[in-house]
C-alpha cells in the first residue's frame, strides 16, 4: 500500500504562513539583500518575494 502525496507549489504553501511571521522578514533589508544575491530571477519563489516586497 503506497502513500499519496498531494503535489502543493511552494508559493501556495508560503501564501497559508501566518503575515505576522512573514511581513517582518520580507522587510528585513539583509533579508532581501541576501535573497536576491543568491535568487534565480525566472523563479517562482523569487516572484512571490518580489511581489510581496513590493506590497509593503
């Protein structure tokens, strides 16, 4: 008997995260800093910081 695994994008799965554990991190400047130095820019995650940096 197998297990099945429901397949979730990692950017759903970052959507469910508490803001209040979240928002301060994104506006951490090292943080962002250090995300982008090592981000692959076509990446969906990289899009999803991007985006909900641009938000703030």
């Amino acid at each position: 008997m197998g297990y099945q695994v429901a397949y979730r994008p990692l950017t759903d799965i970052l959507d469910d995260l508490d803001p209040a554990l979240v928002n301060p991190i994104l506006a951490n400047k090292r943080f962002q800093t250090l995300f982008h130095a090592n981000a692959t820019p076509d990446n969906a995650v990289t899009k999803w910081v991007d985006t909900r940096i641009a938000q703030r």
